[in-house]
C-alpha cells in the first residue's frame, strides 16, 4: 500500500479511542481501504530519530501485532503513526470481554 499525507488528509475519520498515548482513528480513504491512525500526543516521541526507532518496531511480524504501516512528522510537530486497521475490536475487548473498553491501538 502506498500512502501520502494527502491521502491521510483527505481520509473520512472516526474516533475509535483515546489513551495515555493520544487518540485512535479510523481512516477509510478514498479508494475505500482502511487503515488505524494514532496521532501522538507531544511528550510520547520529541523527536524525528524517536519516530524512526519506532519504524524499526514495526518491522517486527508476528500475529498478535499490528503492523506499523507508516509514520509522519509534521511541520508543526504533529506525528502520526499508520497501522492496519482490525475491524474485530481491540486486544483489551479480546482478553478481558468488556463492552465498555475502547478500540485503542496499543503498541
């Protein structure tokens, strides 16, 4: 999949939940796939070289983790993180079966 800002940008968004981490989205785009988008909040990652070491995370392949799809920096210091979207729910609701538990992407 080949993704760019604008297509991030020009993406219908849905709040999926909201962490310590920042806030989950889904994103359909505009060729109708889907993706989980996590906008970090400011203290998560300072810097451009701490959202690179998380690129090397995401080469990691397993099938209990999602696979980290992209990242961006923006000029205003926004960042950005791309997973697969999992349509079933989140871990959480998963393991422990509570209803009231978010769809938030962890990693």
């Amino acid at each position: 999949m080949t993704l760019t800002a604008d297509d991030l940008l020009c993406a219908t968004t849905e709040i999926m939940g909201k962490s310590t981490y920042g806030t989950a989205y889904k994103a359909t785009l505009e060729d109708g796939s889907q993706v989980a988008v996590k906008r970090l909040r400011d203290k998560i990652t300072k810097s451009q070289k701490e959202l690179t070491r998380l690129m090397y995370w995401g080469r990691m392949r397993h099938p209990n983790l999602l696979a980290l799809r992209a990242y961006y920096l923006g000029p205003k210091g926004e960042k950005l993180v791309v997973f697969d979207y999992m349509p079933r729910g989140s871990l959480a609701t998963f393991l422990h079966g509570n209803i009231f538990v978010t769809n938030v992407l962890m990693f």
